[in-house]
C-alpha cells in the first residue's frame, strides 16, 4: 500500500515521521469509502486534546498534512457514511476531488464578491459618482 512507500520515503531522505501522522495514517488502513471512520473515533487513537470541537479540527489538520505532505488519498467524506478513509478507486478519488475543488471555487467566488463589495470602502476609496447617481436614482423609482 501507499502509507508503506510514504513512510519509506521519508525515511531515506531522513525526514521526521510525526507519531501523530502514522497514528492516523495506520488507523486509516482498514477504513473504506462504504466504512469510513469518524472524525470522533480517531481523535482519541491519535492523541488529540481538548474540547471535541479542537479534537475534530486536530484530526482534520492532519489529514491534510497528510495529503500534502506525505501524498496520501486521504479522503473525507461530509455525507452518510461521514468519516475518513484511504481512495482505493479512481472514482472514490475523484469524489473527493469534485467535491474537494466546489468548495475551493465556492470560496474563490465569495471571497471575490466580499472583495468587490467591500474593499474600496475599507481601502478609503470613494464610489464612482455616476454608482452613487444610479443607486439614487434606483433609490427615488422604488419609492
């Protein structure tokens, strides 16, 4: 499987391996996309403190840190059945990856409209006068 290359992968280039990575990593391996394991139940197998929300968030972290870093199909699931698991199939991959790239575009998108919505004010720019005319004159027709 893959955690074994990854984990040989650090090794040979002397890169730290995070017990609380492998942790999640071995927990990972008998999961699966139809029994995926809960954000709930891995948080205590790797050590995660604090309240359920920082547990949750702990866990979440360290998935990603191990996409990112150690290049692992982590996948996480937001419908029944919720939970982590290992891709084991092209389709679970892309699943994750639709659903992994809306959530980007969702973010973009908003972030874009938050920025046009808002920045001139907060930069100090003043709005282009003939904006200004026509939200008045929009303004006096609905009345």
């Amino acid at each position: 499987m893959r955690l074994y290359g990854a984990i040989s992968h650090r090794q040979l280039r002397n890169q730290k391996i995070d017990d609380a990575m492998l942790a999640l990593a071995r927990a990972l391996v008998p999961a699966s996309a139809a029994a995926p394991i809960l954000g709930e139940t891995l948080a205590p197998m790797i050590g995660a403190k604090g309240d359920l929300r920082t547990q949750l968030r702990y866990v979440k972290r360290l998935a990603q840190r191990l996409r990112q870093e150690w290049q692992l199909p982590v996948c996480g699931r937001r419908e029944a059945p919720y939970g982590y698991f290992f891709a084991s199939t092209p389709q679970e991959f892309l699943d994750w990856m639709r659903t992994t790239r809306n959530q980007a575009i969702s973010e973009l998108a908003t972030a874009y409209q938050l920025f046009k919505t808002n920045f001139p004010e907060l930069a100090g720019q003043k709005s282009l006068e003939f904006v200004e005319t026509v939200s008045t004159e929009l303004q006096e027709a609905i009345r």
